[in-house]
C-alpha cells in the first residue's frame, strides 16, 4: 500500500511503525464497545423472560403452556468456534511466509485463514436464519434484540477482516506482497486476531454460560 | 455655579445605580422567590440544605484566597517587555505536597457530612408515614393516598408534623419530582419505584415543578403542596372521601359515557344544593356529551386508575389549572375548556369544540366540585 | 502500490512549489495546517449559530410567560445549542489546535495519516450539515443534549427529531475517532530526536490524554446510540419499558461517555493556557510533573464519577456513596493545576498582552465553575441543585469561562503564526472585556435562580416565582457577549486585509512553532530540530544571548510530502450517505444504505491503493 510509512518506519519515536501502532489504538477502542456490547448483552440475556421467546439453551414452557425448544446448536458454533481459532494460527504461518518472501506459502495459508472466516461467517448467517424461523428476531424479546445486535456487529467484523484479507490475498496473488511490504499483512493479522479474542469472550457469554 | 451643581450632580447620577443595585439584592434574597430551596421547611430538605451550606461557605473561602492570590499576583507581577527576565523556577516539590493535601483535608470535611446525609435521606421512613403514591403524566401529576383510597391531582395536600412517604413513578416517560421547600427531587421512571419522605415544619400553600426533560410542556408541568394542619387535612380527607362514584341519573337516556359508569360524575353531598342550579345540570350533562368522562374522574374516592386527564374532584377548589400552570379563575377555566391547545400547545387535551355557553356550565359544574 | 523511483523525483521537484490555491486544493488537502484551517473556520461558523440560538433562548426567557418562541422551538433550540456547542464548537475549535500547533510543537513535518486526519475533518463537516440540516425539516432535536431515554422512544419522539440527533452524532463520533487515532500516533511516534515525552510541551500532554479519553469514551456512546438506533428503527425494545428495557440504562451508558466528554472539552483549553501563561510571564510552567500526571490522574479518574449526573434517580446509598467521593477525589488534581497556574504567573514578569488577558479570565472563570462542581459533589445537596440553573451556571462557567476563554486565548497566541498577521491588540482588549462581562452578568444570576427553584429546560416560567428580575440581567448579558464576538469578527476581517508580515516569534515563545515562518511553509521545518530539553526556544535564545534571527523561507527541495487526495472526502461522502440511507429506510428501502456503503466502500479502496508520494 503506501510506502510513506515506510520511510517514517525509521524515525519514530517508539520504533514502531505508525500503522503498527494505529492498529493497536483502534483495537484499543474497538475493546470498548465490544464490553460495551457484551455488557449490554449480560444486562439484557435475563430480562427477556418478561415477554415470550424460544429458550436459548434448555426447553421452556411459557406460563401460557407454549412450549419452546432450545434453539442454539452448540455443535455448529463451536465448530466455527474452533475454525476462527485455527484461522488465527493460519494467518500467523501466512506472515511468516510473507516475511520470508515466500509467495506460494502465503498464498496457501492466506486462503486457508479466508475459508475459515467464510466458514465462519457462512454459519453465522445459517444460524441467524434458523433462529428467525423458529421465531427469534431483533424485535421478539429483549434477549433477541442483545443477542443479535451483539453478534451482528461482530460478524459484521469478521465479513469486514474477510474482505480485509481477501483484498490482500489478491495482491499477494499478483506478487504485490514481497518481504518489504509485509507490514501491510500483518496489520490486517492484528485486526484478525482481535476478532478472533472478542469471540474467544462472546462464545462462552453467549452460548456457553446458562 | 459651580458650587451649587457639583454636589447634586455626582448624587444624581448614583440613583439609578442604587435603584438597579436595590433590585439586584431582592432578587439575590431567598424571600424573593416562591420555589426558593435555601428556605427549607422539613426535616429531608433541611438535611441537603445544611450540607450545602457547609460546601457554600469552604467555597466562598476558597474563592475569596485563590481568586484573591490572582488578583493579587495580577497587580503585583505586573512587568514591561524590558523588564529584566524574573527568576526562572520551575516547580517547589514541598509545595505540591501542601496544596495537593489542604484540598484533600477539606474535601474530607466535606465528605463526612455528604456519606452521614446520604444514608440519613436514603433511610426508611418511619412506619406511620402517611403514603402517597406520585404518577408522573405528560404533564401532570397524578397523586394517590392508598391507605385513605383517595386519588388527586396537581395539589397535593399533605399535614404538618407528620412524615410523608411518597412512592413515586411515571405513566409515560421520566420527569422528576421536586417540591424545593421540602426535598431535593427525585425522578420518576416507569419501570421502577422510586421514593422521598419528608416532614413538613410549617403550613401553607407551596409551588413545586417537574426537573426532568419530558416533552413539549415540560416548563408547565408544576404542582403545589398544600401542608395543611393535622386538622384541616383531616377535615380533607374527611370531605375527600365523601366524594365517591355516584350512580348515574336515572332519567338519562342512555348516552356515550354511560358505558363509563365507575367514571362517571360524583358530586359532593355538600355540593347538593349546586346541584339544582341549571347551569350546573347542563355542564353535568355536557361533561357526559363532550366526553370529559373519557378522560377525567370525578371520583376522589376509590377513583379509577389508569385515566387519561387528571381527576377533578375537587378542581373547582384547586388554586391552578393546567398543572400549575394558570390562576384557577372561572375565566380561564373557561379558556382552557374551550382551547387547551391555546394555552398549553402540545397538551393531550384535544379542542372538543365547546362554545363560550358550553364552557360557561361546565366551569359552573366543576367549580361545584370541590 | 509502490511509487517508481520516476514517480519519487517528480514529487522532490514539485515540493518546492508555491502554495497550492484554489477550491480543488482545499478538497483535496492533506496538509495538517489546511485541515486545522478547515475545523477552525468550520467550527467557528458552528460556534456562532450556536450562539445565536443561545441569544434566542434568552430572549425568550427575558420576560415570564413570553411568546416569543413557541415551547416546540424553544425545546428545538435548547436541545441544538447544546449539541451545536459541544460537538460542532469547542470540540472541532480544539481539533483546530491540534491539527495546526500538535505538528509544529514536537518538532515533525506532519502528522502520522494525512489522509486520515483529511477524513475526519469531512466527517465532522458532513456531520455538522447533517444535523442542522434538520431545521429544514422543521424536525431538528428537540430532547436535550443528552437525550434520555424513554422520551427518544418512537412511542413519545415519533418525529425525525430523534433521528437527525442519533445518526449525526454517530458520524461526528467516526470523525472524532479517526482523528483520536491520528493523534494519539502522532504524539507518540513523531516527536523530534530528544523530545522525550517528559519534554513535550503541555499543550501536546494535554491533546495526547485527550486523544485518548476520545478513544474509550467514544465507543461507549457509540453502541448506546446503536441501541437507540435500533429501537427506533428496527422495534427492538432496549430502551422500552414495557418490554422490560430500562431507560436507566441509558444514562449510564451516555454519562459513562458523557462524562470523559466533559475533560475532553477542558483538557485542549487546559493546555493552552499552559502555554500561554509562562510565555507571557516570561518564566517556565510552574510543576511541569504534576501537571503531566494531574492530567492524567483526571484522565483516568474521569471513567470513574459517571453516577454523579444521576444522583436524583435514586441508585441507593452505596452507589451515591462511591460517587461522591470520586467526585470529591477528582476536585483534586483539578486544584492542583489551578495552584500551578498561579505559581507560574507569581515572580514573573507579566506581559499584557491579548492572549494573557484571555488566560487570566480563564483562570478566574474556571475556579468559579470548579467550586461549584464541587457542591455539586454532594448527593443530598445536589438533590435540590440537580436539573436547574445551578448546573447550567456551573458548566458554562467551566465551559465557557474555561474552554472557550481558554480557546480564545490560543486563537490570539496563534493566530500570527497560522494567518501570519497579528490581531489588533485594541480591538482584542475590548473583545476580553465585553465577553468577560457579558458573561459573567449571563451566567453568575443562574447561581441565584437555580438555588431559588428555577429548573432548567424550561421555555418559560409564570410570574410570581421572582424569576424574572434575574432573567432580565442574564438576557441583557447574553447580547453583551454576542457583541463581544461581533467585536473579533472585525477584528479578523479588519486584519485580514493587511500584509503577511507577522514575525515568527511575536511573543517570545518557548516552543518549536516559534523557530519556523508565521505562517509555516507546508513542510512546517526544513531542518527537523533536535531538543535538548523543555522550553527548546527559550534555551536557543539563552544560547545565543538574544532572539534569534527571522527564519528563511526555503525551497523545500529533497523535502517529501504527502500526495493531496480527494479520496478522504469521497468516503466521508459515503459514510454520510449510509447515515442518510438509514433515515429514508421508510422511503427507498435499503438502497440509500446501499449507495452509500458503495461509494465509502469506493473511496477506501481508492484511498487505500493510491501511491502516497
């Protein structure tokens, strides 16, 4: 991308090139509106009991004697779960292929980080489609409305870091990604892996403590 | 010449001055002002007040030497661009310490008596408070006694010398409660109760007002706090009660508002005479055809909950109409029956169409109500 | 994209070019001083619609029971002046300065993201337009500043109203962000070899703490407007008390943001006084240290008094307990900055000259607004103080006697350096004492009226409550400030007329921005400088045993610089375009949001890919 910075990656003040460092300070403040978020979710996951709703995790019977099935498929989340994990590790292997001005490993890797983020994204999508035909949306209850906000806006996110690497994996393709200019990946990585650590917290806030 | 004008003159020229100043210092004296919170009448109120007085008085002291060092230093280091370069310090360690602590030392004075008053205005009433239940409208107040199963509104009446305990919250959004001569506010929400407890020290007739931005007549949303002696407001009470749900006249033919029967009009026995003026059995039966009985009881006594409009029982005694708003003169009451709209835009009150005749019998009927 | 070593020569061959004219230009800009330009026009312009507004209101409540303004409007207004003054005013006037001087004091060429910082300043400029373009509508926010909850529910705010405030403010919010991130790296990452931070100048402390109260405050407020957004847009209930939503839950969230907010106002005009008092008292800011860590220690304790804003909703014991005393805590690091002021000005030499003027008033100013945030500290007290004139008096002394005396006081020590033309000392002198009495005779009487039971946000108030005396007063001084801003606007028209003549060290400064020519070329120093210490000027002229020569203006040849770029403003384009798309969802569907993600969407990738020479 721009080589301004790196010019300047010899003359800052911290010895951290100035894209290096923006990235962290966004992720700094992207930390707080995710826990304000996450907060607001953790305000919100009980109060839904005051309207009806199909129950999360356990089978419920509302005082009418409607009976709603458990709707949250631990297996596929946690299959996407484990996929972002691993997507993490595989960017990580596609930087070092990069730093070491391997084309063909960083290409492998980078492709191998996209398919879990679409894999990812793609069950996101699956779910919220399936939790709408068993009757949740933003607007059934107050659960609904945390728990869709909460998870929208991450995998809103992710879909923006798939893009992200999906951009560079096209110019990494077009050998546009040599060693000088593997900054530009490992920018992108850090955003990846603060997606990935903001999950690591929603997943068992969300879909793991009842 | 000389002599004879030089003296009047400098006088002269002082009087607006005294005059402008004179108004100035009346209108800096509590006494100036109805609402005033520095002239507290209860205990709860008294609590803030002597708090705040305490933080008035480290203030001013702090004002007078800090503000008094500025000056000073302003006059005193007073220098010229050739001016030979003052001595260069750049900060004394010891001298942080000292006005990092003497704050700290008084902010301490401070929070002792703030933590003390905290807990001592969050404390529970004592068990023989009289209770009011306070709902916020957009934007009246609705106040309801539930031991005594009476229901008003915008004036409330409380005793003298003895706790009164108000359970508060909101049909709509939030406002805020606050009777300045006898408590801080408090907000109401809808979603939770909130509470305020004071007793009054002293009778009398005291103007109050929502705090919490609530819509478009939000700056018209006061009430009053009639404290009355424990015999008047028994003698109140007493009359309150009386005003209960009446059966409806036996001769109507059935109209729109009957199916509003628990509603429907109550009137004062002692009002019984009232009620063989004319006018007085028209503005009945307008109250009816208009629709009023949609939107307002004329019940104090187990009164319906939930109605749209304030109750009226006892409006033609109340001392303002329109939540504080304007004098309870038979004039206006009839200005506002006939154009709410005109007088408090915004109100929910709609114009019924009521001509001046209409409006002179309903302010001759709810004038009766009292 | 990497630039050829063809495209680097041409772009050494150009920097030496004369300064860049015409509107293209300016759309364009990456040039730090360009864009603190733009947020200073920008924001003044904003500033004195905000001050007509005020001048509206007042004239309304000069008498009881007027009908000069119908309560809609006047709601309108009140709601509009405050969101105009903090968002579109002093916040943008501070941006101002720390685009302008931030450069310039830690000794660099520029700042960390031209591109970025170019970006924000459209943002804001699209957000302001947003906002205000509501009046059009007849629709603009009509629910306070703050915007409690439940009365923003569609239920009871049907209209646009709401909306334009929601979304406005979340664009002014990507503005403030993009350019906290800029800043922050900036300060950090760009000083001058042997600017330690210690060495910084206070005005550079107090924009870098700054930076970052903006970087965790707003995301906070950002997810509550989500949440508002998205009751009123998309039926969810978080807000709705029927549903089991809780409006409190809004004043939390806002006042978690709100009240960092409130430093982010100050901490800018803290910083220029910094400045300007030891220059103009001719000896160093008094407890360099303590002012560094006093700033952040308020900083930091800023996250910690939110409650103090909801003393009235009845939290309990406990947490009124915990939030009074923070409070309490936070008077202290405020005090002792005061107290260093005055030890920086005590033993000097003082020169009466504008800028000090302005200083001065803010110290005397700010210590009023300080005292009685200090009573306010107290819940059982601040039950009676909460909700009326009293407060109102408290944050215009410290937001007008301290951020916009202290804003004022930096435009005039600036304003050589940036337009190369002094302000006219008279002129100046008689602008202080207008807005010095002006506003004090408009909002010292609110002390009065609100301990004797005017409440705030009122549009009018009945006769008998002794009200209007003191409203009358306030009214009278309201215009008197107006006049007094009537009086800098000649001034800068007066002024503007005349030859680019102003010396690069006017006022025997002690910081780098003085060393280079009023105005700076746009590469700010052909030489970067090295720092031995604090007062880096003051030491050269101890140097060399007099002021130092007028600088040279050079050819600026070798010197790299940033490409202009029209794409930063195509995203801001975008971004807004989203926000308009949300509005009309009833109307087109999603197709505006659509539109407008593609064009930010197109700007990104443009701006993403260009070669930045």
């Amino acid at each position: 991308m721009s080589d301004h910075a790196h010019a300047m990656q010899l003359e800052t003040s911290t010895g951290l090139d100035n894209r290096k460092l923006a990235i962290w300070t966004f992720i700094g403040s992207e930390c707080l509106f995710f826990a304000t978020l996450i907060s607001n979710y953790l305000v919100h996951k009980q109060t839904w009991l005051s309207g009806p709703g199909p129950f999360p995790h356990e089978r419920w019977t509302s005082p009418s004697g409607q009976a709603f099935e458990p709707i949250i498929e631990i297996p596929l989340v946690t299959m996407g779960t484990a996929l972002l994990l691993f997507s993490s590790l595989f960017v990580v292997l596609a930087l070092a292929n990069a730093q070491r001005g391997n084309r063909n490993g960083l290409l492998v890797w980078l492709a191998a980080t996209l398919f879990c983020g679409f894999f990812f994204v793609g069950m996101q999508v699956y779910e919220f489609t399936h939790f709408v035909h068993r009757g949740l949306t933003l607007k059934t209850n107050l659960f609904g409305a945390s728990f869709f906000t909460l998870t929208g806006f991450h995998g809103t996110h992710v879909t923006l870091g798939v893009i992200w690497l999906l951009t560079l994996w096209i110019e990494a393709f077009r050998g546009k990604i040599p060693p000088a200019k593997s900054l530009n990946l490992e920018i992108a990585a850090l955003y990846w892996h603060f997606v990935d650590v903001v999950w690591i917290v929603i997943f068992p806030v969300v879909y793991l403590i009842k | 010449m000389l002599l004879r004008t030089a003296a009047p003159r400098p006088l002269r020229r002082w009087v607006p001055v005294l005059f402008l100043l004179a108004l100035l210092v009346g209108a800096c004296s509590p006494e100036h002002y109805a609402q005033t919170a520095l002239r507290p009448l209860s205990d709860f109120a008294k609590i803030g007040d002597d708090i705040q007085t305490t933080t008035i008085w480290w203030a001013f002291g702090v004002f007078v030497l800090v503000e008094g060092a500025l000056l000073y230093a302003i006059f005193r280091f007073r220098g010229k661009p050739d001016d030979p370069e003052p001595q260069q310090v750049h900060g004394n360690t010891a001298i942080e310490i000292v006005w990092t602590v003497i704050p700290a030392l008084i902010l301490a004075a401070i929070a002792v008596p703030t933590v003390k008053g905290i807990f001592e205005t969050s404390a529970r009433p004592p068990a023989d408070a009289l209770k009011v239940e306070v709902i916020g409208h957009q934007w009246w107040w609705e106040f309801r006694y539930p031991d005594l199963n009476l229901t008003t509104a915008n004036e409330v009446h409380i005793p003298v010398g003895q706790t009164v305990s108000f359970r508060m919250g909101t049909a709509d959004v939030v406002h805020s409660f606050w009777p300045p001569r006898f408590a801080g506010k408090r907000d109401v929400f809808p979603n939770r109760e909130t509470r305020l407890w004071f007793k009054a020290e002293a009778a009398g007739e005291y103007p109050g007002q929502c705090a919490e931005f609530c819509g478009i007549q939000h700056g018209r949303m006061a009430f009053r706090v009639k404290a009355q002696t424990p015999e008047e407001f028994q003698t109140w009470v007493s009359h309150m009660q009386t005003l209960g749900p009446k059966p409806p006249p036996a001769a109507e033919a059935p109209t729109a508002g009957d199916s509003v029967q628990v509603a429907s009009a109550g009137a004062s026995l002692r009002q019984a005479g009232a009620s063989q003026d004319p006018q007085y059995a028209t503005g009945e039966k307008l109250f009816q055809a208009k629709g009023c009985v949609g939107c307002h009881s004329l019940t104090a006594f187990n009164a319906p909950k939930g109605m749209i409009g304030p109750n009226l029982a006892d409006v033609g005694a109340r001392s303002y109409i329109g939540a504080g708003s304007f004098k309870n003169t038979d004039e206006t009451l009839a200005r506002w029956i006939q154009n709410p709209q005109a007088m408090k835009v915004g109100v929910l009150m709609p114009n019924l169409g009521v001509t001046a005749e209409e409006a002179k019998s309903l302010v001759g009927y709810l004038r009766a109500h009292q | 994209m990497a630039t050829t070593a063809l495209d680097q020569q041409r772009a050494h061959a150009t920097a030496g070019h004369a300064e860049k004219s015409g509107l293209w230009s300016w759309l364009t800009t990456v040039d730090h001083k360009r864009v603190g330009i733009l947020y200073g026009a920008t924001a003044f312009f904003f500033f004195l619609l905000g001050g007509i507004e005020a001048i509206l209101l007042r004239i309304q409540l000069g008498s009881p029971n007027s009908t000069f303004l119908s309560p809609d409007t006047y709601n309108q207004l009140f709601t509009m002046h405050g969101t105009t003054m903090i968002f579109l005013a002093i916040m943008p006037l501070s941006a101002m300065f720390f685009n302008f001087m931030i450069p310039l004091m830690i000794g660099a060429r520029d700042v960390a993201f031209p591109r970025l910082n170019a970006f924000s300043y459209w943002v804001f400029l699209a957000g302001g337009l947003f906002l205000n373009s509501s009046f059009f509508f007849g629709a603009a926010p009509d629910q306070g500043w703050y915007g409690y909850a439940n009365l923003t529910s569609r239920q009871y705010s049907p209209g646009m109203n709401v909306d334009f405030w929601t979304l406005g403010l979340q664009i002014l919010g990507v503005a403030s962000l993009a350019a906290a991130v800029n800043f922050f790296v900036t300060i950090l990452n760009m000083r001058a070899p042997g600017m330690k931070l210690m060495r910084m100048p206070m005005f550079v402390w107090m924009s870098f703490i700054t930076q970052v109260l903006l970087l965790l405050a707003f995301p906070v407020i950002t997810v509550a407007l989500i949440l508002l957004m998205f009751d009123r847009f998309f039926g969810t209930h978080f807000f709705v008390p029927s549903a089991g939503g809780d409006p409190l839950l809004w004043q939390h969230l806002f006042w978690i943001f709100g009240h960092p907010e409130v430093y982010i106002l100050i901490l800018p005009a803290f910083g220029i006084i910094s400045e300007v008092l030891p220059v103009f008292s001719r000896k160093p800011l008094f407890g360099y240290a303590a002012m560094v860590f006093s700033g952040a220690f308020i900083a930091f304790l800023g996250f910690g008094v939110w409650s103090h804003h909801m003393f009235t909703t009845g939290m309990g014991p406990i947490a009124d307990t915990f939030f009074a005393l923070t409070t309490m805590l936070i008077a202290i690091p405020t005090g002792v900055k005061i107290f260093n002021w005055l030890g920086t000005v005590w033993g000097g030499s003082i020169q009466y000259r504008v800028p000090m003027y302005f200083a001065l008033g803010f110290i005397a100013m700010f210590i009023i607004g300080g005292l009685s945030g200090v009573m306010h500290s107290s819940p059982p007290a601040d039950l009676q103080q909460n909700d009326t004139y009293f407060i109102v008096a408290h944050f215009h002394y410290v937001l007008f006697g301290g951020s916009i005396f202290g804003l004022t006081a930096g435009a005039y020590y600036w304003w050589p350096k940036m337009s190369g033309r002094m302000l006219d000392e008279t002129l100046g002198k008689v602008h202080f004492w207008l807005m010095l009495i002006g506003f004090n005779l408009t909002f010292f009487p609110m002390h009065i009226l609100g301990l004797n039971g005017m409440p705030r946000r009122v549009y009018t108030y009945p006769e008998g409550l002794g009200f209007e005396t003191l409203n009358q007063v306030e009214t009278v001084g309201s215009l008197i400030l107006g006049l007094s801003f009537v009086v800098f606007l000649f001034n800068i028209f007066k002024t503007a007329r005349g030859p680019r003549n102003a010396p690069a060290d006017p006022w025997n400064g002690a910081t780098l921005e003085w060393a280079i020519p009023s105005p700076p070329q746009e590469w700010n120093f052909a030489e970067v400088p090295a720092v031995h210490g604090r007062d880096p000027l003051w030491e050269a002229k101890r140097e060399r045993g007099g002021p130092l020569p007028e600088p040279p203006r050079v050819s600026g040849e070798g010197i790299h610089l940033p490409n202009p770029s029209i794409w930063p403003l195509v995203a801001a384009v975008g971004l807004t375009g989203v926000m308009v798309g949300v509005m009309t969802l009833h109307i087109v569907g999603p197709w505006g949001v659509v539109v407008g993600l593609s064009i930010l969407f197109f700007g990104v990738y443009n701006w993403a890919f260009e070669p930045a020479g």
